[in-house]
C-alpha cells in the first residue's frame, strides 16, 4: 500500500471512530449527562492513551517544533479543550433533531470552513496557503450536502 492510499484509509479509519465516538458520547449522555459522558470519555481516553505509551513508547518522540526561542510554546497543550467541547456539544447535538448524521455533517462543514481558513491565515502556525475556487466548490458541495442531510431528515 503506498503512502498515499494509506494516508487515506487512515483518515476514513479516523472519521468512522470519530462517528462512533459521537453516537457512544451521546447514548451515555442521554442516560447521564453531556458533561459526565465528556468525562467518562476523556478518563478511558486518558488510560488507553497510557496504555499506548508504555506498550509503545519505547521509541523517542520525534522532536516538536519549537517557537522561536526554541521552546514548544505553552499553549500548544490546550489542544485538549477544543477536544472536550467537541464531545460535549457533539453529544448534546445527537440527542436533539439533528440526531447522528446531521450533527456529523454539520461538524465536518465546521472543520472544512475552519481548516481553509486557517489555511489562507496561518492560523495556528499552519503553513499559508491560497484559498482556490476548488476549495471554496468543496467547501459548498459540504455546506449543500450537509443541509440535504439535515433537511431530509438522515
């Protein structure tokens, strides 16, 4: 399998967990609440993390890219918040009438807006890239299929 293809199966792989995530967040917040699955999800997440560092972590990270006084700056380690708002806020979204398909639709428009932003912005230290009317035909094409997907009742 080149690397391409791989790339590629990795990144569906990621998107069908992400879905499953989403849809199990939800069910546990529908019998809990949104905060205490986010929890629940983030302290299993925490210990197969663990787990995967020390059944893996026998090789040396490669180096982080460090700011310019060659330090990897402090905020950089917030990344987990986004990441617990996304659980809370994906799980509060499946339980209402935009159900499982029409909150992932609706969070792959968010991160395909977002992401060619942050692409002709630099945001987040991402390399600046011209936003091309092929971008933008993508960006609609998720936009309109999303909207099909939510107002079609998926």
């Amino acid at each position: 399998m080149t690397g391409r293809a791989l790339d590629w199966l990795l990144a569906i792989a990621g998107g069908v967990l992400l879905t499953l995530m989403t849809q199990t967040n939800a069910v546990l917040a529908r019998h809990t609440d949104a905060l205490y699955a986010s929890w629940a999800a983030h302290a299993i997440g925490a210990v197969v993390a663990l787990l995967l560092v020390l059944a893996l972590g026998r090789r040396r990270p490669p180096p982080m890219r460090a700011g310019r006084d060659g330090r990897t700056p402090r905020w950089y380690y917030l990344g987990g918040i986004p990441g617990a708002l996304v659980v809370v806020l994906s799980a509060v979204a499946v339980n209402s009438e935009l159900a499982l398909a029409g909150t992932i639709a609706l969070m792959l428009t968010g991160q395909v807006v977002f992401g060619t932003a942050a692409d002709r912005l630099g945001l987040l230290h991402t390399p600046r890239r011209r936003v091309t009317a092929m971008d933008l035909a993508v960006a609609g094409c998720v936009l309109a299929g999303s909207v099909l997907i939510v107002l079609g009742g998926a």
